[in-house]
C-alpha cells in the first residue's frame, strides 16, 4: 500500500518517534493515496443525520474498526458504516472522538467510543449469543487480553513496526 505522506514530513514533527502517525496526521487530510468516499452505499447524509439507527464511524483499514465491525456482523446487527478516512482530525471528527481516533459507534443518540467499550456495549445490547463469557476468570482473561492488546501490542506493532516502516520508511 503506498502512503501519501508529502508534507506531513515537516522536520517539526517527532518523525521517528512513538505515535508518529498521529501527531504528524495534517487536519481534513487522509493518509492514503488513493481518494475515498465518505458515505457508505446507501448513506445519503452527513454524520448529522446517520440513516441507520447504528452506524460505525472509522476508515477500513483499521484493525480497531475492523474489531468493532466483525462483533457488530457477529451479532447480525444492521449497521452503517461511515468512512472518517478524509475527514479525521477535522472538527466533526473532534465533536465525535476527543482523542481524534477510529472507530466511533452511534446508536441512535448514543456516541462511544473506545473498541473495548464498543464492542461490550454491542455484545451487551445485541447479542443473543454472547462473546463475553459469564465465568469470572474467562472474563478476566479476556479483559487482559484487551489490555495487552491496547497498552502493549498494537503500540508497538503498528506505530513502531508498521508505520515507521510503511510510513516514514
Ligand atoms: N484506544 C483506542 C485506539 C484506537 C486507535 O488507535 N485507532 C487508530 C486506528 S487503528 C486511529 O484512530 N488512528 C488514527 C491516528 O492515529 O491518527 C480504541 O481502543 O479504540
């Protein structure tokens, strides 16, 4: 995948350090190449005025959106997918996520965010069949999971490994 990162290698920014990416993201602008759309198939409005009673905000490409859509699919849930991919850092993205990150979930006027706490609420919500297990100690493996997954895995994998090699090789 080619990345288009032009200006946004500004000797300013911290080029080479954790998280990157994120301070180096410039407002409105998407990271890849290639324009995309803003509207899901079907998805006639803004984010003002999402046409499903669900909708997950976030770019494809994200593992962290990817985890929200596949508990979302896995409980069958009809849901909107609504691509932020030019639209982050900019204020409606700010008005959704304070921390300026993907995936966000809107269940009618309800916005969350955090995959842990989407994907809970989610299992919680729709889920005839639930992925969390009742038995304390699986649920609490699974919780650590999630930990591990947000403090020490996905920082070093992605902002490390990945974008400093796909990136600002
Ligand atoms: N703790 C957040 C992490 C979400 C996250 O880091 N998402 C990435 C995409 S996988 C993101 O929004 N990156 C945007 C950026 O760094 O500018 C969660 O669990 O939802």
């Amino acid at each position: 995948m080619i990345f288009d990162v032009g200006p946004l290698q500004s000797p300013g920014y911290p080029r080479h350090s954790a998280q990157a990416l994120h301070f180096a993201r410039l407002s409105g602008r998407g990271l890849v190449a290639e324009p995309v759309s803003n509207r899901a198939p079907g998805l006639g409005g803004g984010m003002e005025t999402p046409m499903s009673e669900v909708t997950l905000y976030g770019f494809p490409r994200s593992v962290y959106v990817q985890m929200a859509g596949i508990v979302l699919t896995h409980h069958e849930v009809a849901y909107a997918f609504y691509d932020l991919e030019t639209e982050m850092n900019t204020p409606a993205h700010l008005a959704l996520h304070p921390f300026e990150r993907v995936p966000i979930l809107r269940h009618g006027d309800f916005t969350l965010y955090e995959t842990g706490a989407i994907v809970g609420y989610v299992d919680e919500v729709f889920g005839s069949c639930r992925l969390t297990p009742s038995e304390p100690q699986l649920r609490a493996r699974m919780n650590q999971w999630i930990s591990a997954v947000n403090g020490y895995y996905y920082p070093y994998l992605i902002y490390h490994v990945s974008h400093e090699r796909n990136v600002f090789p």
